[in-house]
C-alpha cells in the first residue's frame, strides 16, 4: 500500500517527497514553425508537503530549467537564433487516499526566450482510481489559462497551450519501479511553416505517451518523461531523460503519500500550438 500515515502513527519526513533532476531534453512543436528542433539539458526541483495530513491532502511545488540549441540552422539564418532557455513552475494541491479517488489540481507556467519572449500558463489535473496497491487508471489533461503573442522578422503569431484529455495506467513493479502510460486527444493545432505557410490546421490529433521512475539505489532514480502529438510532421515530440536525486528516499517515491501527485511542467505536459 502506499506509505505515510495510512496506517498507525504520522511518518512524514519532509526530504522523501523532495527531488532534484538532471537529464537530457529534447523537443519540437508548432511552436518551432516547422523548421527547428531542440535538444539540451534540463534541472528541475519538485516538493510534495502535507496540507492537511489526516485526510491525505497535499500541496506541490516545483520548478525547472531547460537549455537548448537548435537542431536546425534555419532560424540562425531567419533571424540568428541559435538558443532557447525555458523556464517552467508548477504549483498544486492533491489527495491520495487508500481507497477511492486520487486527484491532482496544478497550474503550470512557462516562460521561453527563444526567436521571442513568450509567457504562457494552463491548468493541469488527473484524476485516478487504485486498483489494488500497485496500479491507477485515470485520466489526466490541461486547460489552457493564458496564450500571448510572439513574432519572428516582423511576422506575427498567436502561441497559446494546447488544451488535452488522456486516459493513463500507472504500475508500480516488484523493484519499486512507477511507469505510467498514456493515450488520448488534444484540440487542433496549427500547422503554419516558415516554408509551406499556406497548410490548414490539423484536426482530431492523437497524444500518446509515457513517464517512468526506476530506483537506481537509495537516493538515485532514472526518470523519463515522453509524449507525441500527431502527425509527426508537425505535431508535437518531446522526450526526457535523467537522474532524480531523492534525499535517501528513491526507492518509497513510487508510494510516498505525499510525494508530488503531478510532474512538474515541462514540453511533454505543456505543448504550444501556434496560430497566423
């Protein structure tokens, strides 16, 4: 069953639902206007703390940092972009009870600075049923909070979230592994391309995707993130990974009652569609 105080007395301890990453990223999406991809690194922080221990409410907070150079040379010859840094937060609150409903309520937002600077926000949540101590199946999805506007050589474009909906099997395996798989819809997303900018908007995509944590020892885990947006022309295709450092706790996140109920935000949980 999962840890902390569903049976006997309280055993909270603040640094098991802490954790630091460190990986790999990379990305494209509508954003990148059809001619640039992105791969760097990412550094992230997330915290789970109890709200209100006795019914099992808690909140999160987290933040990362991703930095990327262009897969691409086409923007470096547009206009001489050759970098993009991405900040992310994601603030929440979540409960997890033994039996019933797990739900999770966060708002992420998302800071680029890329051709140009881009602000954006949504709210995320999931909601899952425990199927005995080690699987969930739930649904997950965001809701778009704030788009903004960006241009490129004067050129303008409405960049905005793309709101989702995805049905999700979490596992958690013999050696405390957690994986979690997903299927499911998002809204239509432009397709406009610095070099074909006359195409329509693709309509009914299909998102799929996947995250895992593998203990590696008592304080180091693998973690990866990915997600895909159809078609893969245009659609969307991020991917993460890494080493999360649990302060020698890696091996209960999986259970913890209050470790974080959400990711913290990145390109695989907040895509951006663009719009002419």
């Amino acid at each position: 069953g999962i840890e902390n105080t569903f049976h006997g007395e309280p055993r909270y301890s603040f640094l098991e639902n802490f954790s630091l990453f460190a990986g790999l990223d990379g990305a494209k999406e509508p954003v990148d206007l059809g001619v640039n991809a992105n791969f760097g690194y990412r550094l992230a922080a997330n915290l789970g703390l109890p709200f209100f221990e006795s019914a099992g409410m808690g909140i999160q907070l987290g933040a990362a940092f991703n930095y990327a150079r262009s897969a691409q040379r086409v923007l470096h010859f547009v206009d001489g972009t050759v970098e993009h840094t991405q900040v992310f937060t994601t603030a929440g609150i979540f409960r997890r009870t033994e039996r019933g409903l797990n739900w999770g309520i966060a708002y992420d937002y998302r800071f680029d600075d890329y051709y140009d600077r881009i602000d954006t926000a949504q709210w995320r949540a999931q909601a899952g049923l425990p199927i005995g101590p080690d699987n969930e199946v739930g649904v997950w999805g965001t809701l778009r909070e704030r788009g903004t506007t960006a241009a490129l050589v004067g050129l303008p474009f409405t960049v905005r979230p793309l709101n989702q909906i995805n049905f999700y099997w979490r596992h958690i395996w013999p050696n405390d592994a957690a994986t979690r798989v997903w299927v499911g819809l998002t809204e239509d997303h432009g397709r406009f391309s610095l070099i074909f900018p006359g195409e329509p908007n693709v309509r009914h995509p299909i998102c799929f995707g996947a995250d895992l944590l593998i203990p590696l020892n008592d304080s180091l885990a693998l973690f990866g993130e990915a997600q895909f947006i159809t078609p893969n022309d245009s659609g969307t295709i991020s991917a993460t990974l890494g080493i999360a450092w649990f302060p020698g706790a890696a091996r209960l996140a999986a259970r913890n009652r209050f470790s974080p109920y959400q990711n913290v935000a990145g390109n695989a949980s907040m895509p951006l569609d663009l719009r002419r």
